[in-house]
C-alpha cells in the first residue's frame, strides 16, 4: 500500500519542483541512483517500467527505499493500464505516471487515493483528467508543445497544475522558462541521470548535478 496520500504526493512536487525519472533493469545500480538523487535532496523519483520484469525491479526499491531513505516517495511512470497500475500500487508506488490519459487507470487510483498524473496534449485532455480528480497533469511530450502552451493555458486556467516531462533540461534558461510559464514540478529524465553517469557509475557526480538543479529551481520558484 502507498504510505503517501495523493495530498502529500502532490504538496512534495509542489515544494521540491521536480521529479526525477528512471529505469534499468540492475536492481542494485538504481538503489545507487536512487541514493545519490536523495542524497542530492531529491524525495520523489518515477521508476519508468519499460523492461520484461520490471516491477521486480520497482518492488526492491521501494523496499529499499522505505527502509533506508526516509521520505523518499517512489513512483512508476509509463503504466499503460488499469492492471498495471494496480499491481504497482501492490508493491507500494504512491504515484502513477501514464503517457496519456486513461479513464480506467484514473479509477483504480482513486480508489485507493494515490496520485495519478496522465500525459495531457491539449486543454480539452487537461479538463477531462481534472474532471476525473487530477491533481498534476503531466504535459508530455514537454518539448513538443514547450512553456508558451503552459502559459497560454495557465491564463483562463490558474488553477491547473502542470509537470511537463520531456524537454526539460537542467540549464538554468530551461528551468526559467518553463517555471516563468507557470509549471509546477518538472519531470527529468536522461537529461538528469545520464547514461554517460550510469555507464561510468559517477554516482558523486550525480548527487551534485540533483542538487545544482533542485537549487535552481528553488530559486526560480522563489520568484513567483
């Protein structure tokens, strides 16, 4: 069971500005990913399940993470399925990712009250996953549509929290621009845990590259 409510979720992406997102199918380099993100002051990260026998992957970091980092809220992203998501949540996720917007995956999350952010392309998807409860939509592909869409929507929709995923990098004119257009978190993938760092297994390198960029953000939305 999630030992997060879909409130808390949703207040720590809120605070923190960004989820870090990740997959390999080593159990113990991601608890090493996952120790140098929350070392760098990272307290989500969206397990990305695209491999045969990912959620036993999944199930052993969340173990670990509950066990040996406290705070650290795990979740699982490209769940395509009502199915999915409910064997994940099994396992203890405390937030469901989706590339687009599925009616029945929205059920199954609110039924246990965890946190479902869906991949939204135009204001029409953003209304129905709204009307369906959301509290985070997630604009994917963010580099598609860019901070002038977030913007564009934020004026006869203030209300609307948005995590582009996808196009977010960690230069700060980046950040700017899309926390300037109103985003509330951003999600981010090999832009932030490169295969380059994995591959060298720097995982010095990635704990200051979370937090240069968690210090970023925190300014920025200091600003507003």
């Amino acid at each position: 069971m999630a030992q997060y409510s879909r409130i808390e979720v949703a207040n720590v992406m809120k605070e923190t500005g960004m989820v870090p997102l990740f997959y390999h199918p080593d159990i113990e380099l991601g608890k090493k990913v996952l120790k140098a993100c929350y070392d760098g002051g990272a307290r989500l990260m969206e397990f990305t399940a695209r491999g045969d026998f990912a959620f036993e992957v999944f199930s052993e970091l969340n173990k670990y993470a509950i066990k040996e980092l406290p705070g650290m809220i795990m979740g699982v992203g490209s769940i395509t399925d009502a199915g999915a998501a409910s064997m994940f949540m099994q396992m203890g996720a405390n937030f469901i990712v989706t590339p687009a917007l599925r009616e029945d995956i929205a059920k199954v999350c609110n039924r246990r009250k965890v946190l479902w952010s869906p991949g939204c392309g135009s204001l029409t998807e953003i209304n129905k996953a709204e009307e369906l409860g959301c509290e985070i939509v997630k604009l994917f592909p963010g580099s598609t549509y860019g901070p002038g869409f977030v913007k564009a929507i934020k004026g006869p929709q203030p209300w609307t929290s948005v995590m582009p995923t996808g196009g977010v990098s960690t230069e700060e004119s980046n950040l700017k621009a899309w926390f300037d257009a109103g985003v509330t978190c951003v999600g981010m993938g090999s832009k932030l845990i490169s295969k380059d760092t994995i591959v060298k297994g720097d995982f010095e390198k990635l704990m200051e590259d979370v937090k240069n960029t968690l210090a970023i953000i925190q300014r920025l939305q200091n600003k507003h």
